[in-house]
C-alpha cells in the first residue's frame, strides 16, 4: 500500500474513484487478515480456527454467555454462532447448560480444555499485537485506539439507523 491518496472523480463521466490504498475500510480489512494469518498458524497447533478464537477470548472474559449474546458480541449471525459452537463442543472446548430462568435460552461454558487454552493462546496473541504495534509509541497506540473506536461507533450508528438492518450481521 503506498501513499494515501484521496477519492475523486475518473475521466469516464459518472465514475468515482477510490483506489485500494484511498479505502479506510480495505486497509483495516487487509490489516485484520494479516493479523488474523499470523494467529491462524499458532491456533492451529491447538486445534482451534480463527473463527472458535473470537468465541473463547470472549468466554474467557465472561463464561455463561447465551449464544445470542455471544453472537452479538462477536459480530456474527446465529447460525454462524450456532456452527463454531457445535464444532468447539464436539472438541470439547465447550459445553451447553440450559437456563434455570429461561427454558429457551442456552448458555455456553468452557470446560476444563477450553479455559486451559487461554494460557497456551493469549501469549501469542500479545505477540502478534505488540509485532503489529512495533514502532508505535504509548501515544500513537492510544490515537489508533480511539480512532478505531471511533470508526466502529460511527458505522454501528449508521447500520443501527438503517431499517430492519441487524447490527451485527455478516
């Protein structure tokens, strides 16, 4: 990616131009990948996806969510959800409690396996997040925090605002 360099418009009539390295959102996609590419390799050693890693950072912070939840907070569909759930039960990461309050809820708890990982996969996160921060100083890395924040706050606005859009739907 070179220099930033701003949307206009083409030569052809009608046209807008918005080069790759111009896009906001193609940058953040291409730096999540490369982040998500560098953690693949050591999840994989444990026999956990990417998709099952976002699933245990957020059982690890709060264990007992509801699928519901957990899919909201994460940002994926319930079938998503329901799918990397069933592939973390049958690996015995997991395990589905009803709800003593709610016979159509079902919480999500780690089992033994599951919470063990934390201490086995959080290291390289750290790792990869610190290789990625390389270079930055306390105050750059805050500016990236907020501007992030930011960023994400604005489009949850906007989608939020959209009629019958769920707001964490792929």
């Amino acid at each position: 990616m070179g220099k930033l360099v701003s949307a206009g418009v083409n030569e052809s009539p009608g046209t807008i131009d918005l080069p790759l390295d111009a896009s906001i959102g193609a940058l953040i996609r291409f730096t999540h990948r490369a982040f998500a590419d560098d953690l693949q390799t050591h999840l994989l050693e444990h026999r956990v996806n990417v998709g099952m890693w976002y699933f245990l950072r957020a059982l690890w912070e709060e264990d007992g969510l509801t699928q519901r939840e957990l899919s909201r907070l994460i940002g994926v569909t319930e079938p998503t959800a329901l799918q990397q759930l069933r592939k973390m039960q049958s690996d015995g990461l997991i395990e589905r409690r009803p709800s003593q309050s709610d016979r159509r809820k079902v919480h999500i708890h780690l089992t033994r396996q599951g919470r063990a990982l934390r201490s086995k996969l959080m290291p390289y996160a750290m790792e990869v997040n610190a290789a990625a921060l390389d270079g930055l100083d306390s105050r750059e890395i805050g500016q990236l925090h907020l501007t992030l924040q930011k960023v994400r706050g604005n489009l949850q606005r906007r989608n939020t605002d959209r009629e019958g859009f769920e707001p964490n739907s792929e």
